[in-house]
C-alpha cells in the first residue's frame, strides 16, 4: 500500500508518475475500506480500522479523503465530468443530447455499472452497499453537483437554460440507471433486462429532446 511518510506531493517526480502514483494510492486505500464495509457494513467500520488496513495512519489517510463516505464514493470521482466530456468531445453534426443518449445507450450495451445494467456478484454487492447506507446517499449528492455544474458548463456556460437542462438530464439517466439495477438487485439477469433497458432510455431521452428543444440542435 503506501507508508505514512509518503509525501502526496512527491515534488521530485515528474507530473506524470506523480499523478499516476496518487492515483494508485486513491484507489488502494478505496479498495481496502470497500472490502472491509462489504464485510462488516459501512457503519460497522472505523477510519482507524481503514487506515490499518490500508497500513497508512489516520491524518494520512484524511488527506487522501475528507471524510469516510469519499472513500466509497471515489469510484464516482472519474466520472463527475463525463456527462460534460461528451458534449464538449462529440462531433460536428451531433446534438448534444444526442450525444449523451448515444453514450448511455452505448453503456447498456457494456452493462457500464453507472448505468444499473450489471449483474456482476461485486457490482451489485456495491451499489446494495452504496443504496443501503443513508449518509453515502446524502454524500452522492455532492458528486452529482460537481457533476450538473460541469455539464451545465458545456452546454451554455453555467446559464441558468444550461443549469436546468443539466439537472434535468442527469436526473433521467439516474433514474434510469436505478430502475436497472432495481431490477437485475431482484434477480433479473443484465442480458434479460437489456431490451426493455434500451426502450425505457430512448423514452426518457424522446422526452428531454421534446422538452429541451435549445440541446437538440447540432453544431453548425
């Protein structure tokens, strides 16, 4: 894992390694708290008993995450400005909604976990952790605030048009991801659930393009 001497920074390394390093540190010390919440649950669990595990001490691991619901929820952290990368990255001709129906549509096809299409043993033994535990709920909700300001962003630069549209937008493919995994957490299988997955998104998505008419329109 990482001692308790390890400088964060690590200001002789190039940025590169560096990142790469902190990276790595991130998601050993999520992975060892994940695997003792699984175990024991969320609530059962000190930070102490984390930074045991994880062979790093308390301030150390503070400083990799503010508060215990982060080392949860790092797995979110990547994709906080993903809704916004497609429409900045998406290519002439494209709509901006159409582009995101086309990722999300995209992700059932993978059975993407972010989109509750996933019936892996461990991805659904997180999101049971995760949808199970009040206090990581209510921390989500930071994350999807980066996540509406970062797409808001992209749409018209934070307008209040674009700040409507982006919570809109991802509250649709929230729900649609939670109805998923609703579904597939009730022993359904993926493979079975991936029909009516696929209609239930291109609905939902039908109804934002009739509802957000200034995103529907491509690029000139």
């Amino acid at each position: 894992m990482t001692g308790d001497d390890e400088d964060t920074r690590a200001p002789w390394a190039p940025t590169g390694l560096r990142q790469l390093k902190k990276q790595r540190t991130y998601e050993a010390i999520s992975e060892a708290a994940i695997a003792l919440f699984l175990e024991r649950g969320f609530e059962k669990v000190s930070v102490a008993e984390v930074a045991a595990a994880a062979e790093i001490s308390k301030p150390t691991l503070f400083r990799y995450f503010p508060a215990k619901e982060d080392l949860v929820l790092h797995r979110f952290a990547d994709h906080e400005d993903e809704a916004a990368r497609v429409v900045t990255g998406r290519p002439d001709g494209h709509s901006p909604l159409a582009a995101l129906r086309a990722r999300f549509l995209d992700g059932l096809h993978r059975h993407d976990p972010v989109t509750g299409l996933n019936d892996a043993p461990g991805v659904l033994a997180f999101h049971r952790l995760l949808y199970g535990t009040p206090s990581l709920v209510a921390r989500l909700h930071t994350y999807l605030e980066r996540s509406e300001r970062a797409l808001a962003d992209a749409l018209d630069e934070g307008s209040l048009d674009g700040r409507v549209a982006a919570a809109q937008i991802l509250a649709t493919q929230r729900v649609l991801a939670l109805d998923n995994w609703r579904r597939v957490a009730a022993g359904e299988r993926a493979h079975d659930v991936h029909p009516d997955a696929v209609t239930a998104a291109n609905r939902a998505f039908d109804q934002l393009d009739r509802g957000l008419a200034p995103f529907t329109g491509c690029r000139p």
